[in-house]
C-alpha cells in the first residue's frame, strides 16, 4: 500500500560546499501511526568519493529512527513507503552506515573512525545515497522537513574502505527459559583480510546481554559486549581496539534472552519477535572490492546451532 502524498520541495538537493551535500525529507502525509518512508536520490554531482561523516538532524517530535545507506539501484528513484521493503530497498551493492535513532545522545553526528571512509559516486558502484525514516505518529499537514541530512565527502580514500558485517539468529528461543538462554551465533571467515573498527548490538526487550568474539586457533578475543538495553550509543570501540581479522578466523557472537513463558519467542522483525543483532564496521582493501559489494551476513539457527558443535570453537565449550 502507497499512500503517501507528498509535498517536493524543488530544492532538495543542494551541493553548498565542494564536498557537502544537502538532503532533506520532505513534509510528508503518512496513512498509518507508525510509518516508514525512504527516499532516493542520485550522486549527480560526485562522481567519485569519500564519505567520512554525516550529521543528520531531525525533528525529534516525529522521528523515530533514520537509517542511511548508499547503494547501485535503487527500487524507487523518488520517495516511497518502506515498511514492506526493509532490507530490499535496492538492487545490487549497498552499503549501510550509520544512523540515528532517539535513544542516543550523539547529536546526529555519525563520523567514521580514522582509516575508515565509504567510496560512493556517479563512477562507482554505489551511485546513490537511500535513507529511510521511521515516523513515530500519523504526519498530516507538516510544513517543515523531518529530517535533513548532510554528507562531508573528501576527494581521497582513507586506508579502507567500509563494509557492515552482522551477525544474527534465526529460529526461536524455547519456553520456560527463566534462567536464562543464549541463542549462539558463528561463521568462519572465508573472505581476504579485513580490519574490524566498533561494534553494535541489538535485541528486544527480552534480551540481556550480547557478546562477540573473534576466535584464532582456540584463542577466544572479545569484540564486544554490552547491554542491549544500553541504547545511548550505536557505536562502540571495540575493547582491545581495531582488530584484524583474517582467513579462517571464527566469528563468534550469542545473545542472552529469558523467557519465561510457555511459548516460545521466535526471532523476526515484530514486535512479538525478538532479535539478535551483532554488527561491525569492515573496512577492506580496495583491491579486494569484489568480495564486499554488499553487508556481510552471518546467519544461525537457535536453538539447533551451538557453539559446541562447531569445529574450532570446540576446545573452548
Ligand atoms: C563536516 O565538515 C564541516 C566543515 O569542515 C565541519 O564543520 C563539520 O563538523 C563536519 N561534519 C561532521 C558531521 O563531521
Ligand atoms: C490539513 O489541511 C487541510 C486543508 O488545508 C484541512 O482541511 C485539514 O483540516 C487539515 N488537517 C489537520 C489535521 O490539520
Ligand atoms: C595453531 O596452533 C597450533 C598448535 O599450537 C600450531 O601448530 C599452529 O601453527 C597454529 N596455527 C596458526 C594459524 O597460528
């Protein structure tokens, strides 16, 4: 269902500075109370660079959440309701970065560590720029736009390039769980070397706790850990600090959950679902661009999977 009418305001993409660039959500009229909108717009003016920061400000009284991306081809060259098409807004590579939602106290300021920059342009892969915002509240009659978003873009690359890699749970979380569950999550890392820079987490309101490893020949090093509950950052550093991961390391990462009901809690994007998110900023060599057109998923299935089954992450459980 489209149903969104929207008022375009003609001037919504102004490149200021050489390497700024200007987006706004238009006011727009939304049907539902909980509606998400995305938009499109193409890198006409870049044709080849660096994104490094991004400050997006929005109108806190209607805005939930942003969420940013760059990517190839988009499903929709305008402004279109997004809820069915989470996760599908695009065709080809993408990229997703940053972000803002309304528990963290960061100010809308998203930069990328040192070293760490996101190539984009008319003469790359990732021709536009794709955000989403979750409207909280039926919008009717706004003058203003909701969120505006601005891009600081540099001529040259930083040392990586940046990719997501996330790691989560299918499955479900079994009943009569009051002592606690942990859903398990791992991959083997098959892919040329990378740099691994923060970290995030997620999970609903059953959730307790979240921790990732990376784990070389038995040796178990911690990316990060934390309550998911804890939401006035996205970002963290990872506690040793930048970590590089190589071929044939394990990625290792589970979710604390309790349940005390006597129905399982499955995992899925509801309300009544839970999640188990683990996500690390990548950065990757250009030459090894082929392999990381797009997000990276590590995906396992609770409660079948278990740490102990998997070869490699045996001599520790
Ligand atoms: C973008 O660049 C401008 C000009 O250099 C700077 O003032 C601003 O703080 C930068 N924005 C972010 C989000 O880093
Ligand atoms: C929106 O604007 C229309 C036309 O000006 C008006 O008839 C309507 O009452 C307004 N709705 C709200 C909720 O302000
Ligand atoms: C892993 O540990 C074994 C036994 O200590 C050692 O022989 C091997 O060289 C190690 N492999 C790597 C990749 O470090």
């Amino acid at each position: 269902m489209v149903l969104i009418s929207c008022v375009t305001f003609l001037s919504f993409l102004q490149l200021s500075v050489s390497n700024q660039l200007i987006v706004e959500m238009p006011p727009t009229d939304t049907i539902e109370d909980e509606s998400y909108v995305c938009r499109s717009i193409p890198f006409e003016n870049i044709e080849k660079g660096y994104l490094e920061s991004i400050q997006i400000d929005v109108d806190r009284s209607r805005v939930h959440h942003v969420a940013t991306s760059v990517c190839e081809m988009p499903i929709s060259k305008e402004i279109w309701e997004c809820k069915e098409t989470q996760g599908s807004n695009c065709v080809g590579s993408s990229a997703g970065f940053g972000g803002w939602d309304r528990y963290t106290n960061d100010k809308g300021v998203f930069e990328f560590p040192d070293d760490l920059s996101l190539e984009l342009g008319s003469q790359t892969s990732m021709k536009y720029l794709v955000f989403q915002v979750h409207f909280s509240g039926k919008q009717i009659n706004q003058t203003k736009p909701a969120a505006t978003l601005t891009l600081n873009i540099s001529d040259k690359p930083r040392k990586y390039n940046f990719q997501g890699y996330l790691m989560g749970s299918r499955g479900f979380i079994p009943s009569n769980s009051p002592k606690g569950y942990y859903s398990n999550i791992a991959c083997e890392w098959k892919l040329p070397g990378v740099k691994a820079f923060r970290y995030r987490m997620h999970t609903h309101h059953a959730g307790y706790h979240v921790e990732a490893f990376l784990v070389r020949n038995g040796t178990w090093t911690l990316l990060g850990s934390g309550s998911p509950q804890a939401k006035a950052k996205n970002w963290f550093e990872i506690p040793g600090g930048n970590v590089n991961i190589r071929r044939g390391d394990i990625l290792a990462a589970r979710c604390l959950y309790i349940n005390k009901e006597k129905t399982p809690i499955y995992f899925g994007m509801g309300d009544d679902n839970e999640m188990c998110l683990f996500g690390i900023e990548i950065g990757f060599h250009d030459k090894d661009k082929q392999h990381f057109a797009q997000e990276l998923l590590c995906e396992t299935e609770s409660p079948t999977f278990q740490f102990k089954n998997f070869p490699g992450l045996l001599d520790y459980f």
